[in-house]
C-alpha cells in the first residue's frame, strides 16, 4: 500500500482579533501567530493575546512571533500567552534559539539561493522561509524563488511563507511540498484584519478542494 503524505499544515499569521482567529479555526488552522514585533503594523500586546488564547480549542499551535527580542521577554510571554511555539523572524544566533524554553521556528528572508548556507547552523524545529525585503521582517507580501525552498527540505521541516494568497497556494505546495504553509497578507482585507472569504478560499486551495 502506498504511503500518503501528510496533510500539509497552515498557519495564518498577524492575527489581532478574536474573530478572525476563530474563522481560521473553524477553516481548520493547525496553528495561528501572533506577532510581538512593535514595529510591525500587526502588532498585538499580551494583553490581547492572552484574552484571544482563552478562547481557542485544545491542539491549535499558538506562536509567538519575534524580531531581535530578548530571550528573557520571550520565556516570560511564552508564560503569560500560553505559547505553543516561539517564530524567530530577525537575525537571532543559534546560540540564542536554544534559550528558548519550547519549539522554535528560525524564519529567513531569502535574499537569493546563498541564504540556505545559513540554515545548516540551526538546531531548531523548523525553518520558515519568506521573501527578503530591506525594511521589512515578514508581512510584505511578495514571493520568491520556490526552487530555493526546496533545497531547504534537507535541513529540516520547511514553512513556506511570503505572498502566499488563495490563487498561488496550491502551485507553491506543489512545487516545494513544504512541512506547512503560512499565510498573512494575502487573507487580509486591511492590515490586521482577516476576509473570511479569503481565508475560505486559502484552505481549499491548500486542500485541493
């Protein structure tokens, strides 16, 4: 009998209300980020975080995203918002993944194919893979080579990330065949804010429905 592949994973990123974390879960969500980044336009303080993770159901992934954050703010977090898994999305060292108290996901902007030279160095849970961008860390929207991506898989499970919408999802999956995918812009219908016909959209086509 031939052995199937698992279910491809998803992660919808830069959430900031309980409504669209809920829609998510009810899309069927394997896990939901929440990032802690202040420079970032979505934002949300633990105050927030800790009010929405009250209402999710049990075997939904909490992760907390973080840029060039201290170790020790990120153990307290974990604490205080119940998180699952910590998301390293800035220049953090190995050395300083292995402080972090539970799984990490060490994201990489993929500035061209030399970036991959980095992820070797890593003993972490998974590497997330997004689109390089000067000023930004994550959240812009745009894609890059997959090909790259699927030069990462020896390294580790791959997160494939960056300009993900409903259109292009399934020829990215099929490309790379990532561990998960992760999506922030490309189901929002203003920064921060979720579409529900989007995120419905996004599923299926990650699905193949």
């Amino acid at each position: 009998m031939a052995r199937r592949n698992p279910p491809i994973k998803i992660k919808v990123c830069g959430m900031t209300r309980l409504d669209d974390v809920l829609m998510a879960v009810d899309c069927g969500a394997d896990a939901v980020g929440f990032i802690f980044y202040n420079k970032s336009p979505r934002h949300v303080n633990e105050t927030t975080v800790k009010k929405i993770v009250a209402h999710l159901p049990p075997f939904v992934n909490r992760v907390g995203v973080f840029v060039n954050e201290t170790a020790e703010r990120i153990n307290r977090l974990i604490e205080v918002c119940r998180l699952d898994t910590v998301q390293l999305h800035g220049d953090e060292s190995p050395a300083f993944c292995n402080k972090i108290k539970i799984p990490v996901v060490k994201a990489f902007r993929m500035k061209n194919a030399d970036t991959l030279a980095s992820l070797s160095k890593y003993r972490v849970n998974g590497f997330l893979l997004d689109a390089f961008d000067e000023a930004q860390f994550g959240g812009t929207g745009q894609t890059f080579n997959w090909q790259w991506a699927r030069g990462a898989r020896k390294y580790g499970p791959v997160i494939l990330a960056g300009g993900l919408t409903p259109a292009n999802v399934a020829d990215a999956v099929r490309r790379v065949q990532p561990h998960g995918v992760d999506v922030c812009s490309g189901v929002e219908k203003s920064l921060g804010k979720k579409d529900p016909k989007k995120i419905k959209a996004f599923f299926k086509a990650v699905r193949g429905e």
